[in-house]
C-alpha cells in the first residue's frame, strides 16, 4: 500500500471548480459510480430511482456557524478560525500569527465588550481560547462578530455575500457547530426529501461538526505523518436503532457526504453494528481501510492530494475512482463545495 500523497494527485483546470451552487439545487449533475460496468450520468434529483424501498439515507445535520473572526492582541491582527468546542466550553481555534500569542494574554474583538483569554498554544497554529461569554450571548457575539469561514477555492474577494450564508446551509441543518458546511447535503431540496420518502427510503440524521481542520492541506508527503483534526460527533440511542433495523431488514446505508460516513465508521463495531456515540473522532480513512457500516456514499468532487480523496478512493476503489474522476473532468462536472455529486457503490477496493 502506497505512502505518498502524490499517488492521489490529478490535475484539475481551474474552470472546473464551482463557486456557486446549481439552481435548484437538486439539478445539479450526479455522477453513478458503480462497482463495475459503465459509468452512468444522472442528476440529483433522480437518486430516489438509483435507491431501493428500505435503505437508508443517513445525513449530518450539522448546522455551521459563522467561524472566522478578527481580533487583536495589542496592536497585533490575529485572525481566529474556531474549530471546535471542547467539553468544558473552552474552544479550540486556528490563529494567523498564532506565534504572537502566549498564555494568559486577552484578545479583543472589534468595538465587541466580549473577549477571549488565551489557554494554551499548540505546535500547529492552533490555541484554546476561553470567551467571556458561552451559550446564547456567545451565539449572538458571533452573529454580530463573525464571517462565514468559505473554503480558500471559492473566490470572495470582498468576503461571503449574504446569498452566501443562504447557499452554504444544508436542509438538515438542525445543530449549530460546524466550521464547514456538509457538502453533500446542500444538494437536497424538499422535492427530493418527498420523492425518496415517496419511494419508500428511511431518512435519519446524525451530527458531526464539521472543524476548521478541512481547510488545511496535507504538509507531508508521507500519508502515515498526517495528523487528522478531531471532530465532534453525536449518535443518538434512537438513531442508531434505526440504521441498525434497516440493516437487519436488507436495507443498504447510505451516508450523505464523507462526515456521515466518518462519523458512521467511528460508531460501527466489527459485527456491522452501528452503536450510540458522542464525542470526538480523527478517524482517517484511506486506501486499505475495511468499512463496517456504509454500502453507498453521497459525496461532491474532491480536491486532488487530500484526504478526501484518499476515502473515496478507499470506498469506490483506487482505480475506479480515478477513472471516475477523469470521466468527471472530460465531462464537465463541477467541483468541490458547491459543484456537482457522485454515488459510489463500496467496493472491495484496490490499492494504489
């Protein structure tokens, strides 16, 4: 099995990334992936026909907030991209000029009267910062304070527009958390949720708050020396009796981007089942790794060298994937956050 990050390499022109979502949303282009045989372009809103009556549609219903925020220590600019919160309400973050900051020093935010006591600073520009507020005014202070933490690809020159804050929001988005959006669900619209329910599949949620740790680019070129960012997660005992008795009936789980399949995996023992969960996991999937919970996965395009690609070339198989990726390209799908979506099928997997 390969260590190199460069073995999941490929090239894609820059027209090829979107920085807009399709309208409506579930008209975007969907690529059908399966084991074996030919490929098959479809569009979103004709999933319900690529599933059968029992599976189940299993989502994040992660909801994001609005992450990055300026502050100041002093005279010096920090910029802070919140990651997660931790258990005793502190929050882990990503500062620009982190080396600037040590324990015990206070940030400001802006004519804001709230504020933030640095913790601790770690190796890797991150700090754990404590605000002073938490719970509903720490919610309002980001509404007043924050930004939209937008993936570095889509151009924004003068920052997330309002339409923004509208498009990267997904249906199920129910729990406030997450840095990033879950892409694979901002393709559904209510059409789509009454089609595949008209179809007899089972929907359910789980969350995972998507953490600033997505943004970041792989620094090694040995995969075994990346260091995945831990990500907070919530099964319920509810949620997981239903995947678990959809199962049990012959129904297939379908993960709805990369998250709820981590998410999934994290939670499933070595029988195949999924039990409650809540806390955090760094699951790093890639080639080689044997899945326990997902039969199919929802996911968009993903960047070239990234872990992502690393999972789905795990899920759909290293060579099919990148037959897929090449059809993609030719064919004029659109990338990343706001471009168009594949369905693998999970293969046995081949290794680069």
């Amino acid at each position: 099995m390969t260590d190199l990050v460069s073995d999941f390499d490929f090239t894609l022109p820059p027209e090829c990334i979107a920085d807009h979502p399709a309208r409506p949303r579930d008209s975007a282009r969907l690529l059908d992936v399966p084991v074996d045989g030919p490929l098959m372009d479809r569009h979103v809103r004709d999933l319900p026909g690529c599933l059968r009556a029992g599976d189940i549609l299993v989502a994040n219903d992660t909801a994001v907030i609005p992450a990055q925020l300026s502050a100041t220590r002093g005279e010096a600019r920090i910029g802070i991209t919140l990651d997660r919160i931790l258990p005793d309400g502190t929050w882990h973050v990503l500062a620009r000029n982190a080396r600037r900051l040590h324990p015990g020093d206070t940030l400001a935010f802006g004519q804001s009267p709230v504020t933030a006591e640095v913790l601790a600073r770690g190796d890797a520009g991150d700090v754990t910062l404590r605000f002073s507020v938490e719970g509903a005014a720490f919610d309002q202070f980001l509404h007043d304070a924050g930004r939209l933490a937008l993936p570095p690809y889509i151009a924004r020159p003068d920052g997330p527009t309002e339409q923004d804050r509208r498009d990267y929001a997904t249906i199920f988005a129910q729990h406030r958390g997450a840095v990033a959006a879950p892409t694979a669900g901002l393709h559904f619209t209510p059409a789509l949720l009454a089609a595949l329910d008209h179809a007899g599949v089972i929907r359910q949620t789980l969350t995972l708050h998507v953490g600033a740790g997505t943004f970041l680019p792989m620094r090694s070129e040995q995969i075994s020396a990346h260091h995945m960012h831990a990500e907070r997660g919530t099964i319920t005992p509810h949620a997981a009796r239903r995947i678990n008795a959809a199962r049990a009936a012959g129904g297939r789980i379908v993960a709805v981007g990369t998250t709820s399949l981590r998410l999934l995996e994290s939670a499933t023992d070595g029988n195949g089942v999924v039990h409650p969960f809540h806390g955090e996991t760094a699951i790093f999937i890639r080639p080689g790794y044997r899945f326990r919970a997902v039969d199919m996965l929802l996911t968009n395009f993903h960047l070239p060298r990234s872990t992502l690609f690393m999972l789905v070339c795990a899920f759909g198989g290293y060579r099919r994937m990148q037959a897929a990726y090449a059809h993609a390209i030719a064919s004029g799908y659109r990338f990343y956050s706001y471009g168009d979506a594949c369905l693998l099928h999970r293969s046995e997997g081949d290794l680069p």
